[in-house]
C-alpha cells in the first residue's frame, strides 16, 4: 500500500478514484488499438508495397503483380477499411470504459447554461 518514508513511517498513496482508475485504462486501451491499427497499415504499405514486393509480384491480381497492387491499390483499401475499424472499435471502447461524444456534449451544454446564469 505505501512506502516508507526517510523517519521510518509507512506513507500512504493517495487513493486514486475510479474515474482516474477508468481514465487510465480507457488511454492505454486507445494506444493499444492505435498502435496495432498503424502497425497492420505499417506492415501492408511498406512491408507488402515495398520491402516484400519482389516475393509478392510471383502473384498476381487482375493482371497486375501483387506487390505492385499493394503499392498502388492495396494499401489505400487496407487504410480505408482500417478507418472504418477504428470507428467500430473505437465506439465499443467508448461504451466499456463510459466515455462518449453524447456525454461531452452533455457536459458541455450544462456548463454553458451554468455560465449563462
């Protein structure tokens, strides 16, 4: 719970509330799913487009050569789906942590009618 002090006295740390507790969790879960989100772009526009381009063009797609459709089609369709991704994931994150645009909104109309009285 605490560490000791220079005098030896047990400190306490002060306690964290739940919503600090909640605030935390909803921040790293957020960095988590961006950071896998841009590292699947990462690895599609320069892994597949570029640095594994050679081992792709074996492969082809409508004609052209695999590594050749990433690096001018695919990865455009893979960064546009993963928008789309990230909007999904995002709202159900939102739900399980309790933050959402309609409750900002909400605080936001109760102080500008407070700041009006």
């Amino acid at each position: 719970d605490g560490d000791m002090s220079e005098n030896g006295e047990r400190q306490t740390n002060p306690p964290v509330s739940d919503r600090e507790a909640r605030a935390k969790a909803y921040w790293r879960a957020n960095i988590r799913l961006m950071a896998i989100l841009l590292s699947i772009w990462a690895l599609v526009s320069l892994g597949f487009g570029v640095l594994l381009r050679e081992d792709l063009d074996v492969i082809s797609i409508g004609g052209a050569p695999l590594g050749f459709w990433f690096a001018q089609q695919g990865a455009i369709y893979v960064f546009v789906a993963l928008i789309f991704v990230y909007c999904f994931l995002m709202s159900a994150l939102e739900r399980r942590y309790g933050v959402s645009d309609a409750d900002d909104a909400a605080d936001d109309a109760a102080t500008a009618r407070d700041a009006s009285e």
